[in-house]
C-alpha cells in the first residue's frame, strides 16, 4: 500500500515540473514513506507507542495520530489516506 502511494505520487511529481525539482522532491517523499513504515511498524507491530509519538512529532507528521491500537493495514490505510488528500489539498492552494 506504501510503495503504491509512492508510485502514484513520484507519477504525479514527474508531470508537475523540471525533473531536477521532481527528483528532489521524490527523494524527499521515499524518506516520508520510511518513516511512515517506520511509525506503523512500532506503533502496530511493537506496541512501542512512546517511540512512535516521539517519531511522529521528529517528523511533524500532520495526521490525527491513533488513540488506540490499530492493526498496521488500518493504520497505514488511515495514514496515506490522510497524506494522499493533503497532498490533493496542497496541489490545489498552489
């Protein structure tokens, strides 16, 4: 689900301006994506949910953080959810 949405938006950054810019900022977006698995990962998997604030907030990941234990699918689905219409939202105040 992860690389999927890293295709789709690396396909969307490739259409959108100079490649030095798009292979900038896809450079940027695989560091998300790790970070990302990296947060589902200890929150889902290792319950370590001290390590995952302390993650999310390094990383000033703007979604709703869980307030429960979530299974990783749900939350990676919730998670690129929120990112694929914030980067929606973005592209549309530019």
């Amino acid at each position: 689900m992860l690389v999927e949405w890293l295709v789709d938006e690396t396909e969307r950054l490739a259409d959108q301006g100079p490649p030095e810019v798009a292979a900038k900022t896809v450079r940027v977006l695989c560091r998300r994506g790790r970070a990302v698995a990296h947060f589902v990962r200890l929150w889902s998997l290792d319950r370590a949910y001290g390590p995952a604030l302390q993650l999310a907030a390094t990383e000033r990941f703007p979604w709703p953080l869980p307030d429960a234990e979530l299974d990783a699918c749900e939350l990676m689905q919730e998670i690129v959810f929120w990112e694929t219409h914030s980067a929606e939202s973005d592209a549309d105040a530019a």
